[in-house]
C-alpha cells in the first residue's frame, strides 16, 4: 500500500511539472488584439473581416467534428494573411499555433473558391452612369467616361504546360490581367487568365466588355494608352499632337487615365502577394487574383481602405502604336474640338 501511494505521489508531481501544451481559443483569435493590429496584419477591420466571413462561412463550416476542424473564421483569417503577405503556407502556419502547412493551402484554396463565384455581385460595371461620368468629369475635364482600362504583370512560377507562352516582355513568368476601374479606385471589370506574353490590345480584343461596348450595352467611354487601338468607346492619346488642342486633350486623358495605375498600386500595396508574386498554378493564381479585387471591391464599399502613396503606384508602362480605327478617330477629333481648343 506505501508502495502504490508513492507511486500515486510520484505521478503527481511529474504531471504538475510538465509544460501545459500551447492551445490558442479558434473561436474568436481578433479579440486579443487591437483593431490597428488587426488592420495592420489581415488589411481589413475586424467589422469587415466578420462581413467577409458571413459571406463564406457556410461554404467553409465543415459538417464533421473529427479532427478539430477550422472554423471559419480561422480560414479567413489564414487567407487574409497570406494575400496581405504573400509568405509560404509553413510561414504562416506558424504563427498560427496548432495549425499545419497543409491545412494553411487548404484554407486559401476554400477560401478563394467560396468567394470567387460573388465576382458578378462585386466586380461590374457602374449602374449609375451620370454620377460615375461626373467624377471622372471633375478629375480633369474629360467628358462622358465611364472607366479607365489596362493590363498588369502578376508574376507567378513557371507553369508545367506552355511555359514559354507565360514569359512577358520584362523576362519572367507571369499572367496579364486586364481591370476596369472607375473615380473611385473600384475595379468594375477583371479579366485573369491570359499568359503574359499576351498583349492588352488582343486581351481586350476578346474580352467580354468589349463586346458589349462594341454593341451599345455601355453608353459612355473606356480610357487606354496608345497600347489600345482608338475606337468610338476607346479614346486614346495622339501620338504625335499637331495643335495646342491636341496637347490639351492628351494631358486631359493622361490625367484622368492614371487612376488604373493608382488603381493597381492599391491592389498591390493591400495585397503584397499579388506583387511579391504567387508560387501557384495558374489556375490558382487566377482564383487568387479574382479574390483580390473581390476584398478590394468590398474594402472600398464598407470604407475600409489603406493610405496610399500614388506617386509609388504607376507601373512601368511599355507602349506599342496600334492603328487607329477611323470611327474612333473620328470621335477623338469630335472631343478634341469640342472640349479642349
């Protein structure tokens, strides 16, 4: 019996000196930090991470129990944080303790597809046209434009099939996504599934919104750089301006046009991934993409946006002359005469 009682004794004591296993509360980790810190890691509050999580909690609740699976709100945040880093999934796994690399992937990738189907309700084209002409109006005196167009790198590793076809102009690996925005820095139209070494003019050639414009859907005009051709929906700068009017326009739809670049400098400062880069297939760096202007979109909805440095947004641009279409040349004289002699 003394035996058995300072074995019982023994055990005690060893159980109390042992080190309490780490466990961290996954119901609700955003309150043990301020809402500054939560900004400063996810990039968005935690009113509008919770928005977030209402939209896709019911894809990413898990109907077993085994496992101790992540709640939604966990894959949220797992998600923000790798798109406001950009950092491998071990990285992030491990400030998040408990929670594996592999469950780190799953995460995003539920996570980017839950969203992904909200991309009609989220990304398209203004609906009040007169209020969006008249921002776009008062930024430079250029009439009647509904957006600003333009294609951006988002590197990406070397893909398995066609590799070649994703080597850009600039000599790395990467998809060229197209995006509308309007005064507002709001992305109303993305397309993310071209290679790189695709030019904007063919991307916007086969888009979806072209074809609208080209069939009257849209009654206003799209703003590009002498990469695009001119069009009647397409204004473009002159090239080689004959007259003080000409000089006036370009400066007007240089002005005016900067805000894509603005536009792509936000996107990219919110989330660094998209500019760091994503070591993913295409496929999946697409889903990524399309769930940046998604967040993106609803940030500047819900008035949740992060201070921007413009002067650091601009890409560096590479023009090729395209040949004017006569239609739209002749539109572009029409305004250049109208609005700026």
């Amino acid at each position: 019996m003394k035996m058995a009682y300072r074995r019982r004794q023994q055990r005690r004591r060893r159980n109390k000196s042992r080190v309490a296993r780490g466990l961290i509360d996954r119901s609700n980790p955003l309150e043990t930090m301020s809402e500054e810190s939560v900004f400063a890691r996810y990039r968005f509050r935690p009113e509008t991470i919770l928005f977030i999580v209402s939209l896709v909690a019911g894809q990413l609740r898990r109907e077993t129990a085994r496992s101790c699976p992540l709640p939604p709100l966990t894959q949220v945040l797992v998600s923000l944080r790798f798109l406001a880093t950009g950092g491998f999934c071990s990285l992030i796994a491990d400030t998040y303790r408990s929670i594996s690399a592999s469950s780190v992937y799953r995460s995003i990738r539920d996570f980017c597809g839950a969203l992904v189907p909200l991309a009609q309700r989220y990304i398209k084209m203004p609906v009040d046209t007169d209020s969006c002409k008249s921002m776009f109006y008062k930024i430079a005196g250029f009439p009647n434009v509904l957006g600003c167009v333009d294609g951006t790198f988002i590197r990406i590793i070397a893909p398995n099939k066609a590799e070649g076809d994703y080597v850009n102009r600039k000599g790395f690996h990467s998809l060229n996504v197209q995006m509308i925005c309007d005064a507002q820095f709001r992305v109303t139209n993305c397309v993310a599934k071209w290679p790189g070494s695709v030019h904007d003019s063919r991307m916007f050639r086969d888009s979806q919104i072209s074809v609208a414009f080209e069939n009257g859907t849209y009654k206003g005009l799209l703003l590009g750089d002498s990469g695009y051709p001119c069009k009647s929906y397409l204004m473009t700068p002159y090239l080689s301006p004959a007259n003080r009017a000409q000089e006036k326009f370009n400066r007007s739809q240089t002005k005016t046009r900067v805000l894509i670049e603005q536009t792509f400098g936000i996107l990219k400062r919110r989330f660094s991934c998209l500019h760091s880069g994503l070591r993913m297939s295409p496929k999946s760096a697409c889903n990524v993409i399309v769930t940046s202007v998604i967040l993106h979109n609803i940030g500047i909805d819900r008035q949740d946006v992060i201070n921007v440095d413009y002067d650091d947004c601009n890409d560096d641009k590479f023009t090729l002359q395209v040949a004017d279409d006569l239609s739209g040349t002749n539109v572009r004289n029409y305004l250049c005469q109208s609005y700026f002699t």
